[in-house]
C-alpha cells in the first residue's frame, strides 16, 4: 500500500516567538504580517522604554513584559518557556525590527515535511547578498564557517534569527547565554543532541533598523562561547 505523503504542520499547532527591545516602529507591522500565516504570536518585550508593548498588543499579539533589559537570549527563552507545556509542534523565531518577512513562513512549512525531517530550520540569506552590507557579510560567512566546524554540520547562514524549530527541541534549549550569542549556542545544542538542521533560503532585508549588537563586547562573548564549546 502507498504512503501518504507527510502533511504540512497544521496552523494551530504552530506559534510564533518575537524577542522585541525599543521596537515600537516596526513591531506593530511585524506582528500583524506574522498573524496572517500563525494564529499564536507571542511579543517578548525585553525592558523597553518606549511603546513596543503596546504597539504589540494592538496588533493582536500576546505580549511579556521584561521590567528590566535582559538580552535576547534571555528574550527568546521567556517565549520558548511560555510555549514548553502547550499543544504546539513548532514555534517560529523572528526578529521585530522588519528584517524578516513573515511572508516567507510557508517556506520553512515546506522544509519542515522533507525526508530528512529536521527539528530545526534556519532561514539562509547568503544565497542573495547584494543588499547586506559588505561588513556583515564578512562577518556572517566567518562566524557561519566557525559554528558550522564545532557543529559539525554545514550552516551557511547561523546569525540569521528567522528560525522554526520542534518542541522537541525545547527543553534542551532553556538554558546558556542571555545575549545574542545564545542563538549560535542553540545551533551547537541542538547539534550536539544529535538534531539535523536545516536551512531555506529567504529574502534579505536591510532598511532603516538599528542594531542592537554592540561589536566589541558581542564579539567578545562569541569569541568566549566558542572557546568553551571547543574544549568540550
């Protein structure tokens, strides 16, 4: 008898986790966008000062509070920890600054039913880098080529935050950095555990947002959490 082929992971069964600090510009977009493909759409605020949070609830989404800035690692693991003991199969990670279109959630839909079944799936933008700016590009395939060797698995674009990941993933993942290394951390976990990750090409988009990586102390700290993942 013919198999069926495997499904798409069903809407309901999906939510979306936004780390969001001094965004109030963009998240009301990012939400509403993110809304028309998943239903449960989470807003970390991480210590905001301004009108993010409710910028955020007026478009629709759930919101956290931070009282205090805690980092996006810190960010990301609030929402991985609110979404731990519900009925979701997979929860989507997107930056809040328009940097990620939520339009191109159905790609990684599509890669999540694959053979290869990954528990992880990365958006890549390296296929299409004549917008992003020549330094970050350095910077991306340098750190992608370093993680990728202690990871032991091709990555081609890993400080690209727009990711889907499997609830099965989730319990490993609530612990390690507070601040932006955390998403390289979470690719050597996972890696480590023994999860395939995969990655699908997607847009990139470069405006008017403002990064928040500082590029002494942030580099610092990767330079840090590889030496440790390298002696382990």
């Amino acid at each position: 008898m013919e198999q069926a082929p495997p499904r798409a992971p069903d809407r309901h069964k999906i939510a979306a986790v936004i780390p969001a600090y001094q965004e109030k510009k963009h998240i009301g977009d990012v939400v509403r966008r993110t809304r028309d493909k998943i239903d449960n759409v989470l807003v970390v605020d991480d210590g905001s000062n301004d009108k993010t949070a409710e910028r955020a609830r007026e478009a629709g989404a759930e919101v956290i509070v931070h009282p205090q800035n805690r980092g996006k690692g810190e960010a990301i693991k609030t929402g991985l920890r609110h979404f731990l003991n519900r009925q979701f199969d997979w929860v989507f990670i997107l930056d809040a600054d328009g940097q990620h279109r939520p339009e191109e959630i159905d790609r990684f839909l599509a890669a999540a039913v694959s053979a290869t079944e990954p528990k992880l799936i990365l958006g890549n933008r390296m296929n299409d880098v004549s917008s992003m700016p020549l330094v970050r590009r350095i910077v991306n395939r340098y750190m992608s080529k370093k993680i990728s060797r202690v990871c032991r698995q091709d990555i081609p674009d890993t400080q690209c935050g727009f990711r889907m990941l499997h609830r099965q993933l989730i319990p490993d993942l609530l612990e390690g950095a507070d601040r932006f290394e955390y998403e390289s951390e979470m690719l050597i976990i996972a890696s480590r555990k023994g999860f395939r990750i995969d990655s699908v090409s997607i847009s990139t988009v470069y405006s008017d947002e403002v990064s928040s990586i500082h590029p002494v102390r942030d580099t610092l700290r990767f330079f840090k959490l590889m030496r440790r993942y390298r002696k382990s």
